[in-house]
C-alpha cells in the first residue's frame, strides 16, 4: 500500500476508533452519486486492493456503495465479496470488526439502491453479508446492513480522502483518471 493510500486508509480507521465512527453524522439517505465514475476501473481498483485482503483493502467497495452498477457489474462484486470475505473475518480483531462492517454495509447498500437484476447477482452476498454482520459487536454495523434505512454519503474526512484515491472518475481532478494511475501510485 502506498504512503497516500496507507494515510487515508490509517485517517479512517484512526477516526473510527476515536469516534465509534459518529454515525449520526450520516446525513443523506439518497444515493450519494458521484457523476462520471467509472464503475469498471474502480472494479479493477477494489480487485487489486482485495488481491490480500484486511480490514482495509475492503474500502474501494465502499466507498462505491451508493452508486449505480449493472448486474454485470453487481456479479463481480459479489465474486470479490465471497473470495475475500473469510480472510478478512480472520483477520485481527479490530482490523476484522472495520473490514466485516464496511464490507457488509457496501454489499446491503448496492443491493437496497439495485434493480431487480443486481439485487438477483448480490443475493447471496447479501444474504451471508447480514448473517456476517450479527456476529460484530457494533449495533450501528447491523443497523448499515439490515436497518430500514440505508446510510449514505461519506460524511468524514477519512472516507473522502480514501474515495478520492481510489475510484476512478476520468475528468474529475479529484479522483484516480484510470485504473494505470492508481497502479503507478501503488509502485511509487
């Protein structure tokens, strides 16, 4: 993990732990849509960050969470969900509570916002996501996933932080342009 990827992944968790994450500081439940990402290389991002999963490497499909995907798109979700989720809740403790949380809050929310077709692809990882979820000893976590209204935006700095260096939205300064800047960032 680069110095600026470990930074923002370290702000997040750092504030999670000092704040409990403030989850009264959630403040849209709309889709909190970002224009022109492109779900695909941020796809690719997530694939690469996942490639050795911890609590953090979850955090690209999270901060996707409330973006539109087709079921295309929802189908390789759910692969690196399912390919990934036993490492990371085997991870260690605190590393394991932030990654199974956030994890399984990104899945509950893409498939709440899905339609008919990306909910059928995230089904499963959906259905293990909330069985997952009962096992944290965090009330708000279960709340992410099964309360009956979804919790949206990224309302702390550490969370824009991480979305900026990681999702790929060509012509928005502020994001990754592709897939290739994030690997160059990763080798320096």
């Amino acid at each position: 993990m680069n110095g600026r990827i470990h930074a923002a992944a370290t702000v997040i968790f750092v504030g999670a732990l000092l704040s409990g994450c403030l989850p009264y500081l959630y403040h849209e439940r709309e889709p909190a849509l970002i224009e022109g990402i492109d779900i695909d290389q941020t796809l690719d991002v997530a694939e690469a960050e996942l490639a050795e999963p911890d609590g953090f490497s979850v955090l690209t499909v999270w901060a996707i969470r409330d973006q539109v995907v087709t079921a295309e798109q929802a189908r390789r979700i759910s692969e690196l969900y399912l390919g990934s989720i036993e490492a990371i809740d085997d991870d260690d403790v605190r590393a394991r509570k932030f990654g199974v949380w956030h994890f399984t809050w990104a899945i509950a929310n893409l498939y709440r916002f899905g339609d008919e077709d990306v909910r059928g692809e995230l089904a499963y990882a959906h259905a293990d996501a909330g069985l997952r979820v009962d096992r944290l000893d965090r009330s708000f976590a279960e709340e992410h996933v099964k309360g009956d209204e979804p919790y949206t935006g990224l309302a702390h700095a550490g969370g824009v932080a991480f979305a900026e260096s990681h999702l790929v939205v060509p012509g928005n300064e502020d994001y990754l342009q592709s897939f290739a800047e994030y690997l160059e960032a990763e080798r320096d």
